[in-house]
C-alpha cells in the first residue's frame, strides 16, 4: 500500500510511534527491592558445599557460593563463573584457570588462587586440618573418583589469579565434575575462623550474603551489593521450611510465602485451569526426577538375584501412581530422559505368577518378613511418601511378603542408607535428564558400594566398574553410550532397583514476581528474579 497524501503519511507515522510507545511503557522493566520467601520442602542438612548432598541444601548454597565455571546442559559448554578462562593441556592432565580479579568474599577478604587451592586442598588431601570437619564428609569429591586424593594431582598457584590443577588420568568431564556445587570456592579465613559451625557460617562470593540460620524457622540471606555481577534485583532471600505439600500450599494460598516448589497435580489443576486463584502463577521446572525402590544387595535374601527380580515383577507401578493421584509417568527404566538409552535394558512387566515363581525357587515360597524405609518429607522425586510407601507395600504382600513400613527423618534416613542399614528404602535422583555420567558413577561404580558412599544398592559389579572406567577416558558420547547401554543391561538382570516413574517438579509462586529460571537439577536462580510492587 502506498500513502501520497503527506498529512495521512504523518497522521499514520504518529499511530505507529503511539503504538510502539505504548509497547516500550507497558514493557515490565525489571526494579530492585523486596524479599522474597520460598517455602522449601524440608531443612538445609548443612552449608558447607563441599559436604552437600540434599537438594533443600544445595539451593541454598547456590545463592551464597559459586564454582570456577558453570556446565550449561541444554547446550553441553560451559560458562565462566570464579574462572574467566582457563586452558586444557592436550593430553587432558593440566587444567589452568585465569581467575576473575576484583572479586572478594562476603567477609571482606579476597579471592585468589590459594582460595581455589585450600577449597579443593581440604577435600583431596587426609591430612588437611579441615578434611574432616564434625558435621559431614566430603562424599562428592570421594564418590567421584573412588576415594582421596581422587584424580587430582596437584594444585599449584602460578600467581595470584592464575591456578593449574594438574591431574592423574586425563579427563575429558573434569569441567564438568568441578561445575558441580560441591566444587564451590570457600572463604579460607572463615573455615579458618568458624572451624566445625562453618557449615552454619557459609562464605561464599555469590549474589547473597549469609545473614542467620534459626533451626526449622529460617534461613535469612542479604543481597550481596558488591557482587561482580551486578547486585540482585532482591534485597532479601529467605528460605523457609514446610514439610508437606498441604503446609506450602496453605502458605501459599494465604501469602506467607512468595514461592514454593513440588505442587501437587491438583495444586497446579486449580491454578492453572480452574483459575482459582488470582495471585498466583505456575512455572514448569526443567529437572527431570526419578524414584525407584533401592535394595540393599549385601543383606539377605536381597543378595539373590532371583530374590529382587521377584520384586521387579511384583511392584504394580500403575497403581501406586494412580492411588497418589498424580499424572505421572510410570518408569520402564531409570534412563528414559538420559541419552546413552538401551531399549532392551527396560525393567519388568507386572506379573505376580512370575514373581511368585522366582521366590519359589529361591526358597521363599512362603514369603519373609521385610521392612521397607521411606522419608517423612517429601522430595523433589517423591511428593507423596507415604502412600508411595504403602502402594509398594501392598504390591509385595500381594506375593507373600510381610512388610513392616518405617517413615524417618530426613537426615537419619540419608545417614542409614549410606551406612547399608535398610533393606528395601524409596528414594531417587534429581536430574535424570542432566547427564548419565554422573548418574552411573555415584550410583553404580563398586568403589562407591561402601559405608558413607553414594552406592545405596551396595550393588558390585567389577565389569561395571571398568565400563565406568573406560568412560571416563572417552571424548565422545558414542562410545560412552556403547558402555551405558552393556551398564543398563547388567543391572536389568541383576536387578538392584525398582524403577517406579518418572517426576518433572514445577514452581508455584506470586504473580508479582519475575525472572524466574532453573537449570536441569532444578536449581533456581535467585539473582535474576525481582518482584513488581
């Protein structure tokens, strides 16, 4: 369309500006100010990053403390975080990291290369004074590599900000490993300081600032107003927790908190279909769960394989999904939402005759007595454990089994389970759909089947060990889907877990508030969101 009168040409450029205005003022523009609650499902175990292995924990942590460089899974690269760049020897054995200047810690003291080599020296070495502090074990750097000092040679300090890691074994995943929170740059001076009550007194350089922690009310974190970043848009973070879906809703709906995680369907139906509530929004988070039923392969009868196949054909996952009244995917395998997938590995139909059978011939016609352990909380792949619990319960008694159900705290079900006293426990992994290295190594190398490992299956296999051994050496994700998948098949046989489904969390929160993301392990990123007031 052409225009030739020169007054319509303006009158219509004037609509157009007007129009596009309009566009530029009701564009939200992010401001400063305000404090946002989040109500978590449970207690933070402990703050010291090198020690954490809870998800309430790690989102706390990840607001105070960060790593050298952070993993990007959507993408498979990496970010600069603490590093602002770092080179990669050819043969894979020397990484040095050039390290952001200006940066300090929140208690005023710099960050430098010895920061990066105390932080790491602590968890590597046996003899470090701070290597076994009274509140924890560093179980992620010793789970990673089989024990300490791990593959990490040594640390040497090339100048202020400049450190070089050399290594062992060469590595093709190390940026990968140390991108992890349990990598996060620690203040010397207050580990040095606070000693045992550092896990209570974190020191991180990240967008927030430790303020208090009162047991079971909150955990009160400031903006970091100096952070090399840029400050948040928030003034204040706090973390407050509500076992129970029932208790975070109820917060919810009556605004004592902004936030919450782990809905349950219902919460979300209400919300995001019924509209019955005004103030609040939903937020479909990027982590893919997974829960499954954990048995203790060195107790018997679990150390038969017949035994826990027997198990396998019992457990009627459908239903147990049905009666929690959730939408959810039941699990053919723990590997769905993870390249390096073997088809043929998937787990067992339902089949009682079978299950029956199986026992039989292992002796156990007429059943044994079990007691199956769940958490009193719920997780981020478990939103209902009870009746979870109780779902699984009724599937074995089905076969004969005699099962006494037993609900724990939080931190003495993790404490037991790494310690080998359960016999069959619900547990699961955060993140199935971050990367099956990690996955693999913790849950399946036979080096980590020990008291305090991260093996909870106790489950041994030496070929495994040396398929996970051979990953570790392969650049490309072909050859280490070739081993994934001879992995999966082993484990369907033998049968350690029960896949139950598959659980993809959501965030339910404030119409107010903006910015929001996570990454695949579902951790949020606090430092980006702001509130409209």
């Amino acid at each position: 369309m052409t225009i030739k009168s020169p007054i319509v040409r303006n009158l219509f450029l004037l609509f157009f500006i007007a129009f596009m205005l309009k566009g530029v003022v009701h564009a939200e523009k992010p401001g400063y100010g305000g404090t946002l609650i989040f109500g978590s499902m449970g207690e933070p175990i402990c703050l010291d990053p090198g020690v954490i292995m809870d998800s309430e924990s790690a989102q706390v942590a990840n607001a105070i403390f960060e790593t050298l460089v952070e993993y990007d899974a959507d993408r498979d690269s990496y970010k600069s975080k603490l590093a602002i760049s770092w080179d990669i020897s050819p043969d894979r054995k020397k990484y040095t990291f050039h390290l952001r200047k200006n940066v300090r810690f929140h208690d005023g003291n710099p960050f430098n290369a010895g920061a990066v080599k105390f932080s790491w020296g602590r968890q590597r070495h046996a003899a470090h004074p701070f290597h076994n502090p009274s509140y924890g074990k560093f179980i992620y750097y010793r789970s990673l590599w089989g024990g300490f000092p791990g593959n990490i040679k040594e640390i040497k300090i090339i100048n202020n900000y400049t450190v070089q890691v050399i290594l062992y074994s060469r590595s093709y995943r190390f940026l990968k490993e140390i991108s992890a929170i349990q990598f996060a740059i620690v203040s010397p001076h207050a580990v040095n300081e606070h000693g045992n009550e550092f896990y209570r007194n974190p020191v991180g350089t990240g967008p927030f600032k430790f303020v208090e922690w009162r047991r079971w009310h909150r955990i009160v974190l400031d903006a970091n107003r100096k952070y090399w970043g840029g400050r948040p848009y928030l003034d204040r973070l706090f973390f407050e927790p509500a076992p129970g879906e029932k208790s975070r809703r109820r917060h919810m709906e009556r605004n004592r908190i902004d936030m919450m995680e782990n809905p349950t369907t219902d919460f979300l139906y209400n919300i995001n279909v019924k509209s019955k509530y005004s103030n609040l929004k939903t937020k479909k988070m990027p982590d893919v769960n997974f829960s499954y039923l954990c048995i203790n392969c060195q107790k018997p009868p679990f150390n038969n394989p017949k035994v826990r196949k027997a198990l396998n054909y019992a457990i009627d996952k459908k239903r147990i999904v049905r009666d929690i009244n959730e939408n959810l995917p039941v699990a053919p395998s723990p590997y769905k939402t993870l390249w390096g997938l073997d088809i043929g590995a998937q787990s067992y139909p339902l089949n009682h005759n079978a299950a029956r059978k199986l026992l039989h011939e292992a002796g156990y016609s007429g059943g044994f007595e079990v007691n199956l352990w769940y958490p009193k909380i719920s997780r981020p792949y478990l939103i209902s454990p009870v009746r979870v619990a109780q779902g699984v319960a009724k599937s074995l008694r089905e076969v004969g089994l005699k099962v006494k159900l037993r609900g724990l705290k939080w931190e003495t079900y993790l404490e037991k389970l790494r310690y080998g006293q359960h016999e069959l426990a619900i547990t699961g992994f955060v993140g199935m759909n971050y990367d099956p290295d990690l996955y693999f190594e913790m849950n399946w190398d036979r080096n980590n089947a020990v008291f305090g490992g991260t093996n909870n299956s106790f489950y041994r296999n030496e070929y495994i060990s040396r398929l996970l051994t051979s990953s570790r050496f392969e650049p490309g994700r072909k050859s280490r889907a070739r081993n994934y998948g001879k992995i999966q098949k082993i484990l369907r046989d033998d049968s350690p877990i029960i896949p139950l489904y598959y659980y993809q969390t959501s965030a339910v929160m404030n119409k107010s508030i903006h910015g929001f993301s996570a990454n695949r392990k579902g951790i949020i990123n606090f430092s980006r969101i702001w509130m409209k007031k």
